[in-house]
C-alpha cells in the first residue's frame, strides 16, 4: 500500500473522508499528537487500527467527536464531566465514561470494557474532517505501539516506528501545538481520577471541578498491563536507545537532551514547560537517530511537567 500525504485543504479534506468511509484508515492532526483516524463504528477499521500499530487488542482506544452533542449520543454524561467538557472541549482533554447501550460502537474499540473514552479535539484540520466525515473516529496515536508519538506528518511517515505503507493517508496540517496526548480523566463513583497526565494540567482540571483529583497507582489493584484508559502501559512512548532520567549532566557516550539550559537538543532553553512539551517527542526521535544512550535533565513535576515525566518515565520503562 502506498500512503498518500494529503494537505489539510478542501481536497484533502474531501479525499480523507471519502477514504475513511470505505472503512480505511488515516492520520489526522490533531493539537495534541497525530492520530490514527478509523470509523468508531465498523469492527473491521478498527481491527486495521489495532494490526497497523501492533497494538495489544486489550489496549482501549480514544473516540474523537466533533461536540459536545456528539458525546451525549455515545455516553452518559455525568453533572462533572459536563463540568470538564463545558471548560476543556474542545481541548486536550479525554474523559472516560459510561457506554451507553445504543452507542454505534466497535466493541474492538472499549476492549471489551463497559466504558468509552472520548474526546473533542480543537484542531481546525480534525474539526473540518469530523464535521464532514459525519461519524466517530478511533484514533490511537498514529505510531507504532509502544513507540515515540507522532507530533508531525513526517514522524507518521518516519521507517523507524512509522505507518508509511501501512495506511491509506496522512493529512498533512503541520507540527502539533501541544505535542502532548491529552490528559485523560475517569472516575471511581463520584471520585474523579486521573488516569493519564497531558495536554491540560491537572491543576486545572482541579479547579473546574473544586476537588482534587486522585491518583491511581499500582497500589491501587490494577493491572498496569490491562490498562482501562489508552496510554497506561508501563512501558510507552519508547525510542530504541535506552533512556536515563533527572540526570544533571551526561556520561560519556549518552546524547543530552536539555532543560533550561542551551544545548543542540534543548526543551527549553529558558525553561518553559509548554515549549517542553511541544518538543517532548520530535527530540527524543532526534536523540535516538543518533544511536546512543539518551540521558535526560530534570522536569520540574508540576503542571505540564508532569506529564512530560509520565512520557519519559514511561519510555525509559524496562521492555520485553
């Protein structure tokens, strides 16, 4: 298969969603990282999804609607996730929640589980595509599983951890503004839960909803490798070097990448975390052409720092 790069215009609007609806699969940009767009509705785009990444088929996949509307008609919508998509959507923000039982779903896309996670993403290239699409699209990161997020259309196309020939298109609209996956938010009853730090602090998610969020951990009793939300594997986002964290300075034969001080691969020269994260994976895919160990300098673990440590303590997991 030959994939073909589309530019975010008319025609490639049109050509992406004519492609789409024959139940093929595309890379769409969105303002966190590109995704791999197939219809939510059709079990067969979806298994493509799954076999296109590697993806482990116990791995959920993010549903992404076009507003507010949309999501009501998938899931049921409790008064704080109305809260969250009143203050975030469209935004880098997912929520997971209950399925409803008429939901014109793939059950390949919630893995067998009783909930969805869905998002409305602010991306004027994904917003045009969805409107004229006229469904819901599963979209995984558009990478090979477990490998380094895609924050641009040649990263989708790149021969080590691409899709190039394994998909029908690419809908070129550029580098991604955030560069980040989206904060994903469950719940546990009423507890608000924060499944997967992102595009939107946690803090801020606190605020809209004047409680705080907790934290589930590998104490809590569940399995980090039967995840319930996309992105909780333990070992993610992974380039092929090996990956040391917080170090203050490199050892012999490690490429740096840097954080607040200059460097020929830097986050941010001058600290700034939002920067950092637009950067995060575009540099650890240059820092692993280079074919050495990768050492990485300290993240301030707040606000967009934290999920920027959550990817990079994820890459530098131990993997089979």
């Amino acid at each position: 298969m030959q994939t073909e790069r589309l530019k975010a215009d008319s025609a490639g609007l049109a050509r992406a969603a004519e492609l789409l609806s024959a139940g093929q699969l595309v890379a769409i940009p969105t303002e966190t990282v590109y995704g791999l767009a197939g219809d939510a509705r059709d079990g067969t785009a979806v298994a493509r999804i799954y076999a296109a990444k590697g993806r482990p088929s116990f791995n959920p996949l993010i549903v992404h609607l076009p507003d507010l509307e949309a999501a009501r008609r998938i899931a049921h919508l409790t008064p704080q996730a109305e809260t969250l998509a009143r203050a975030f959507w469209p935004g880098a923000l997912t929520m997971v929640l209950p399925l409803r039982q008429d939901a014109p779903i793939a059950s390949l896309v919630t893995a067998g589980l009783p909930t969805i996670a869905i998002r409305v993403p602010a991306h004027p290239a994904a917003q045009a595509l969805l409107r004229r699409f006229g469904g819901p699209l599963a979209a995984p990161s558009a990478n090979a599983s477990g490998r380094i997020s895609p924050t641009s259309a040649g990263h989708v196309l790149d021969p080590d951890g691409g899709l190039d020939g394994r998909i029908a298109a690419v809908l070129d609209a550029g580098p991604c503004p955030v560069g980040l996956e989206s904060t994903i938010i469950g719940w546990d009853a009423d507890s608000p839960l924060l499944l997967r730090p992102g595009g939107i602090p946690a803090e801020a998610v606190e605020a809209a909803l004047s409680r705080p969020l907790a934290h589930p951990g590998q104490d809590s009793g569940q399995d980090p490798d039967r995840p319930t939300a996309p992105g909780q594997l333990t070992s993610h986002y992974a380039p092929q070097a090996s990956l040391r964290l917080n170090a203050a300075t490199p050892r012999a034969g490690e490429t740096f990448i840097a954080f607040g001080a200059p460097g020929p691969l830097s986050l941010s020269e001058t600290g700034d975390l939002t920067q950092a994260a637009a950067r995060l994976f575009d540099l650890l895919r240059q820092a692993d052409r280079l074919g050495r160990p990768i050492a990485v300098a300290p993240i301030p673990d707040h606000g967009l720092g934290a999920a920027i440590n959550d990817r990079l303590r994820r890459a530098a997991a131990p993997r089979d």
